[in-house]
C-alpha cells in the first residue's frame, strides 16, 4: 500500500467518525492538523456543541486563515436555534478582540437580520450599525437587499439607507448589487437606476490546428482505405490495361459486408457480456433490503447537479421529482446557467426562495456568480443563477457549491425513478474499488405521462422520430453501456444522468471549459470527463471503476423533430472528435490497458472512421445498383451483413431490456420490432451521412452547445 493511499483510507475513516462520533474530533489532534480536509472535518465537529463555551473557543480561533469561513459557518449551526447564544454573539462584538473576530459575529448574524433591525430600532444594540457596516464591506448584501425590498418601517429604512449610501458611491460591487436587486421605489431614494442581470461575452475555444490535421489525416485514411485495399490485393489487375470499375465497385460492397459484419459482431459479443452483466447486477439489488440502504452513511452522500437553460417550462417537474427521491442524504443543486427566459423566477417563485450571500469556495473557475438562493422549507434545495457559460460551466458552478461525497450530473429537464439513486449507489457495497464515475440508464420520456415530476403512466412516443431514437437508445445502453461496463473499457456516462467521485473531480479539475484552468471548452463534456478521470486513475496507478447500471433510470425528453435530432447528433460527433483529438496518447496504448486497448479503438474506428467507410460503401451500392452489375450472392450478403444482422442485435437489445423491466407494453413492443426492420431503410443512413457532415463541422469547431427546441413534459 503507497503512501498516498493509506492518506485516502485515514481521511475516509476520520470522515466516518465525523458522522457517527463528532465529539472524537474535537481536541487539538485534529484542529490543528497538517491536512486541511481534517481541520474542517474537526471544525464542523464543533458544531454539535450548542454552548457558550464552544461558541467562545471558534471565537477565539478566529485567525484571518482560509479556516475562519469553516469557523464562522460552524457557529452558524451553533446559534440557529439559540436566541440566548445569538444575544451574546451580539454583545460580545464592542468586546472582540481584533478585527477577525469582529467579522466572524458579523457573519453569523447576516443570517439574522430581521432581529438586527429591531435592535437597530430600538437602539438598544448601537453596534448594529457597525455590523451592518461590516457586512457591507464583507459584500454581504442579500440578506439586506431582501430586507429593504419587504420592509415597510421608514425609520428602519431611512437608517439603512444612510449607511447604504455612505458604501455605495465608494464600491462600484455595492454599487451593481444594489442596483440590480433593490426595488425601484427604494433605488429611488437612493438616487440610483435600474439594472439588469449582470452579462458577459462567451469566450470561444481557440482554432486547435493540431486537431485539425489529426482528424483530417484519418478522415483522409477512412475514405482512401478500401481503394488502397482493392489494388493492393488486384495490383496484376492494374498492370494488365484490364477495366476496373466494375471489379472496384463488386470488391467496394464486398468489404462494406465485411465492414458490417465485424461492427454487427462487435455488438454481439457486447450483448452476450450485456446478458451476464445485466443478470449479475439485478440478482445483487435484489439481495439488497432498502431498509439496509437506509442504514446511517452506509451509502456515500450524493450532490445532484441539475443545470438549466431556457428550462422553464419543465423545470418545476424535474425539480421536483429531485427532491422526491428515495436516498437517505442529498443535496439538490439548480445552477441556471443566465437562461433567457424565466427559469430563475419560476423557480424561486415556485419554492419561495430567498437570496442568500454565496457559502461556497470557487475551487474551479467558472463564469461569475450571480446569486444564491436557498429554501427554508426545503434545506436541501440550493439554486444558483450564474452569467451564461455552458452547460460543463454551469456544472462547474454546482461542483463548487456542492459538499456531499458524489456528484450526480443530470439535465434539469430530465426525471429520476424515485429509487434511481438508490440502485445507482448501492453497487458501491459490491466492489470496494472507487468508483470513480458510474451511469444510469436513459429512457425517453416523450410518450409518458408526467404529474408532479413522477411518471404516472410509461409508454412509447407516437411520433415516428422519437420512436427510432427510442430503438437506438435501448440498443446503446442496453447492449453497449452494459457490455464495455463488463469489460472495464467504459468511457462514456450520459450527461443526462451520472455520477462522479467529486474529490477526485476536483483533482482532475473538473469539466473542460474555456472558462477553468485548461481553456479550452467541448461539446461532448460528459464523455471527455470520464475519459480523463480514467487517464489520470491509470497514470498514478489507482484502482478505480467506472460502471453502468442499467436499472436506476433516468427519463429525458428526446427531439421530435428532424432538425433538432441532427442538431444533437452534430455536436454529438464533434463532442467524439474532440475527445479523441485531446487525449490520442491513449489510442492503442497498452500503458491505458483496456480502454486505450478496446473502448478508445472501438470509438476511433467505428465512430470516426465508420462514417465515411459507410459512406463510400453506400455511393458504391448505388452506383452498382444503377449499372446492373450486383448479383444475387452480393445482395444476399450485404442484406444478411447490414441488415439482417442489424435486425438481431435491436431485438436482442429489445429483449434485454424488456426482460429486466417490461417498460413497454405488448403493442408498443411490436412496434418496436417493426422499427427495427424499417430503421435500416432510409433513417440508420441519414443518421451516418449526417455524422459526415458534423465531421466537417468538427474542422471549425468552436465549443458551441447551442440548444434544442423543448415542448415540455406531458400531463395527464
């Protein structure tokens, strides 16, 4: 065992007896420890001690360090419920002993302010105003903006605005906050205009050159590949004069067949390590009581990171159906990434939110912050309005925010199954290995009816579109998430629903954005993340685990319409491209083991490459069709190859997937059948061609999501 991993085993064990046993942590062993992560594990400990004595020992460890924040949010705690302990915080400010202290009280009691403006009226306390003083030079506005815009007191608001103009004009943030938060009867005593939400400019990703002539050599090796093959292996064909054409065309759908055949192969080996690995994961949930999963901390706790643009016409449902989950600790997290539309008022209208100063450390850098707002009745509701930067910015922002063990992405307008995170959690009792990203599964939710963010009634979609997207998603996750998940060579969770090891995401530094530390932003976010956390687990020689588990899901509205689809399709390819350009060191390279062996491969080949083989394969069928020269042996063959072989795979991933949950009903089954067949005449083409295109879009890539047109979830 190193040295760093006997770190990791203490840490985690002294995170287990700050949950069971504060009070073990509260001595000098652990106060002043060298690790940091110990000394705010011990300063929360302190928390648990409601008394005067505790209250004047954070007091007095007030220093001016990083540390003083954990210390202030600690007696935080302390005097929630104690108007004895907040008297005395109150009392204890003209006797502080320097200015830490001072700023501490000050701290704590923003918390407080409607009780600090009675005192301030009845001037009982004078040091009220110096606190209010404090709190604005400590940019602690919130509390207060809320204060002013609610009260109805003259007097009060006469004092405040005295002090508020005295700051003010000498602070261009006062200034901005004011400014934007006030309401306009108050900005007008306070001689100031109305502003709107602060805005910033999207920074675009460099042009990566390097990227460039990496993707356009192999795109030129896809597409010159089967007519290299074809005269190396008819090279006295060529010396002859004899006419090729013809033969070149025969040979080109030969290897088309050949092509299939190996990917259609590919799918079924996945497949048969999808049946073992699908049986083996619902055989040990079901070994599994809830009640045991509900046991105190034997599951790590989990911070859900929902970010949302333009989301307002479904947030409230997918919020809520955050909070109604079945998981013992969970924090929920909004991050409104400077949405367009009303999705910040809807939420804090519809939760009755309130503004609060920020309580969380920027460790990755993101767009800036424009506020907090928290839930009195719901304390585990957080939502954070932020200047638009991305959806990997914005998850970003949450990660910051959050404080649990897990970190779980997912779209704000997707739903959680109420036990989702329960069977996506559980499967850490069956491997001690860290895990350190683990998916769920993704089911469309057009065709289902929603109310109050539960599925009450499941189904397929009626339109023809979403019920061929239907068919691929039970084919890719069913089949292929669950298969590479057996084999160790996972490299993808869906950014709709998964979950990642949020100390080692802040090690690895979180997602790619043009806002952090690498500068540099990617369409395909979700994918890039897991491959570079399995980079860094391989090169320092971590154990870890990145799993699939098919039976915690997620439902997520799908495009219904054509050109939405393509849109998502296209940045789903030049996401790919990115990924593979950025970490190429891993293709091929035994040092990655099964990933840089199997799963990068497989992407690079089939993913990449495929595309414009599939391409030429098809010009070449055509052209052969058009001057009659296929015989029946080669159609027969390119019919079994593509077609037929294509066929079994879907009914085969159809039949995984109905097995384990029956989500479908018998009719909807068969149309699924059906579809299975017809996808291969037109739509599986369009889709391929189209990833062509966004090949060519990749070369001119600049970091845009962009976003999809939304109709909301259906009600009964």
């Amino acid at each position: 065992m190193d040295l760093n991993e006997d770190k990791d085993i203490r840490k985690e064990a002294i995170h287990a007896l700050s949950n069971m046993y504060p009070e073990e942590l509260i001595n000098d062993t652990y106060l002043l420890h060298s690790d940091e992560a110990i000394r705010k594990m011990a300063i929360r400990a302190c928390s648990t001690v409601v008394n005067k004595e505790m209250t004047q020992n954070l007091l007095n460890q007030m220093d001016g360090s990083m540390m003083d924040m954990e210390r202030a949010n600690a007696l935080s705690r302390i005097v929630f419920d104690s108007k004895k302990l907040l008297i005395y915080l109150l009392e204890y400010y003209p006797l502080a002993a320097n200015d830490h202290q001072k700023m501490a009280i000050s701290r704590v009691l923003s918390h407080h302010l409607d009780y600090l403006t009675l005192k301030l009226k009845s001037h009982e306390y004078p040091q009220v105003k110096l606190i209010i003083q404090d709190l604005l030079k400590m940019h602690i506005t919130e509390d207060l903006i809320d204060f002013i815009n609610m009260n109805k007191d003259k007097e009060v608001e006469n004092d405040l605005i005295k002090i508020i103009k005295t700051f003010a004009t000498q602070d261009k943030y006062l200034l901005d906050e004011f400014s934007v938060y006030l309401n306009q009867t108050v900005l007008n005593k306070l001689g100031l205009i109305k502003k709107p939400l602060p805005t910033s400019i999207r920074e675009k990703t460099p042009f990566e050159l390097n990227k460039v002539v990496w993707i356009s050599f192999w795109i030129s090796i896809a597409v010159t590949l089967f007519p290299i093959l074809f005269l190396i292996l008819n090279f006295r064909l060529v010396l002859s004069g004899e006419p090729l054409l013809e033969i070149f065309m025969v040979n080109m759908n030969r290897y088309l067949s050949y092509y299939f055949i190996v990917i259609n192969t590919i799918y079924l080996i996945l497949m048969l390590f999808s049946i073992k690995g699908s049986v083996e994961r619902m055989a040990m949930w079901r070994i599994k009581k809830q009640t045991l999963l509900f046991e105190h901390d034997l599951l790590p706790s989990i911070s859900i990171i929902a970010p949302a643009y333009n989301e307002e016409k479904s947030i409230i449902e997918s919020i809520t159906s955050l909070l109604n989950l079945k998981y013992p600790k969970y924090e929920v997290i909004v991050v409104n990434d400077g949405s367009k539309d009303d999705t910040i008022g809807t939420l804090v209208r519809h939760f009755e939110m309130e503004r609060k100063h920020p309580f969380f450390q920027m460790k990755l850098r993101t767009k800036p912050l424009r506020s907090v707002y928290v839930c009195k009745q719901i304390p585990n509701l957080i939502v954070i309005d932020k200047q638009n930067g991305g959806k990997a910015d914005a998850l970003n922002m949450g990660i910051n925010a959050a404080k649990n063990d897990y970190i779980c992405g997912i779209d704000a307008d997707s739903l959680l199954e109420e036990d989702a995170l329960l069977k996506l959690m559980s499967i850490t009792l069956d491997d001690a290995t860290n895990h350190i990203a683990i998916g769920g599964n993704i089911v469309p939710v057009n065709g289902c009816n929603v109310d109050k963010g539960k599925i009450e009634k499941s189904g397929l979609g009626k339109n023809p579109i979403v019920r061929f997207q239907t068919l691929e998603y039970l084919r890719a996750f069913t089949t292929g998430r669950i298969g590479w998940s057996k084999l160790n060579s996972l490299l993808i969770i869906s950014g709709a629903f998964g979950l990642f090891n949020r100390r080692s995401l802040i090690d690895t530094g979180g997602y790619l954005t043009i806002s952090g530390d690498l500068k540099k932003d990617t369409v395909g976010e979700d994918m890039e993340l897991v491959v570079r956390l399995t980079h860094k687990a391989i090169q320092n020689k971590q154990p870890y685990r990145v799993a699939y588990v098919h039976n915690a899901n997620c439902y997520t509205e799908l495009p219904s319409d054509m050109r939405s689809l393509l849109k998502q399709r296209n940045r789903w390819q030049r996401g790919l491209l990115d990924i593979l350009s950025y970490h190429r060191q891993m293709l091929f390279n035994p040092k990655y083991r099964q990933p840089g062996l199997l799963g990068f491969p497989y992407f690079f080949i089939f993913e990449m490459m495929g595309p414009f083989i599939e391409m030429l394969g098809y010009i070449a069928l055509f052209a052969s069709l058009f001057i009659g020269i296929l015989n029946f042996e080669l159609v027969v063959l390119l019919f079994y190859a593509s077609i037929g072989y294509g066929i079994l795979i879907s009914l085969f991933s159809l039949w995984i997937s109905e097995r384990q949950s029956g989500f479908y009903r018998i009719w909807d089954a068969i149309i699924l059948i059906i579809l299975a067949i017809a996808e291969n005449f037109g739509y599986r083409q369009i889709m391929s061609l189209h990833r062509v295109r966004a090949t060519f879009a990749a070369l001119r890539e600049n970091g845009s999501w962009g976003s999809l047109s939304r109709t909301g979830f259906q009600k009964k």
